[in-house]
C-alpha cells in the first residue's frame, strides 16, 4: 500500500518514539538495524523526517542523534505519511480515477468509501506516542526477519 520508504519511516518513527528522548539520542546503525533497513536508505528517509523538525529532531556531533521531541509524539501517525509525500493516499481513488468522486463515481466507490474512511481515521486518530506505548507492551513488532 505504501511505498518502501514510507513502510520504513513508520518504522522508524516508531522505534525512535520507543527509546529516544532528549537526553537519549539514537545512531543511525541503530535505527537502521531496529527496522531492519539499510543505513543509507535509512538516513535518507531520516534526513527528509528531520526536515524542519517536522517529525523527529536531530544534533549532530559526538553526542548528536536522532530524537522525538513530546511535542511531536502526539502528532498523528498520518502526519508521518504526509511527510514522506503519501498524503494523497488517504484520498485517492481505489482504481486511480483522477475523476472519481461522490457525483462521478467509479464502479467501486460506494463499496471502497466506508472502507477508506475507517483507513484514515485510523491513521488520523493514531498517535506516535501511542504506537510507542504499544510496542513497550511486548505484544507488536516492528521487524521482519
């Protein structure tokens, strides 16, 4: 549904939404490896989520890394897709109509409209901090192996 980036920005989030703060920054090598990434891949989709401390923060230097400010723990999960350019994904047609809508509706809009609510709803609802707390219950994964 989402693109690989995407996928790992989720990921990412999330793992540093876990085990970052203020005080305690994240490396890179350690990101990459907790979402089962590559680091250069990794970085890149870091760079463009630090962009403007838009949805996580960093410092650099010898004491420098990657964090998650309180603030930005309550955003929404959507904001996260939003960020990596997949907004549109909460909107789109299921066929990729550009003419699809409550007047010109595709054959299935009515079926895919309840279906695309509860979708955004999901992701508009859900906060960081809260996919953090879940995953600190031991019951969710965010690694493929």
């Amino acid at each position: 549904m989402f693109s690989k980036a995407t996928e790992y920005a989720l990921r990412a989030v999330i793992f540093i939404a876990q085990k970052s703060s203020e005080q305690q920054k994240l490396g890179l090598a350690e990101i990459a490896d907790a979402i089962h990434s590559p680091q250069f891949f990794t970085a890149k989709i870091l760079q463009k989520l630090t962009l403007h401390n838009q949805v996580i923060s960093s410092v650099r230097g010898p004491n420098g890394g990657f964090y998650i400010t309180d603030a930005a723990k309550q955003k929404s999960v959507k904001s996260i897709v939003e960020v990596m350019g997949e907004g549109e994904l909460f909107d789109k047609c299921v066929l990729g109509l550009n003419r699809c809508s409550e007047k010109n509706p595709c054959p299935m809009h009515d079926q895919y409209k309840p279906i695309r609510e509860d979708f955004v709803s999901l992701f508009d609802h859900q906060t960081i901090e809260e996919m953090a707390q879940e995953m600190n219950s031991g019951s969710f994964f965010i690694r493929n192996e």
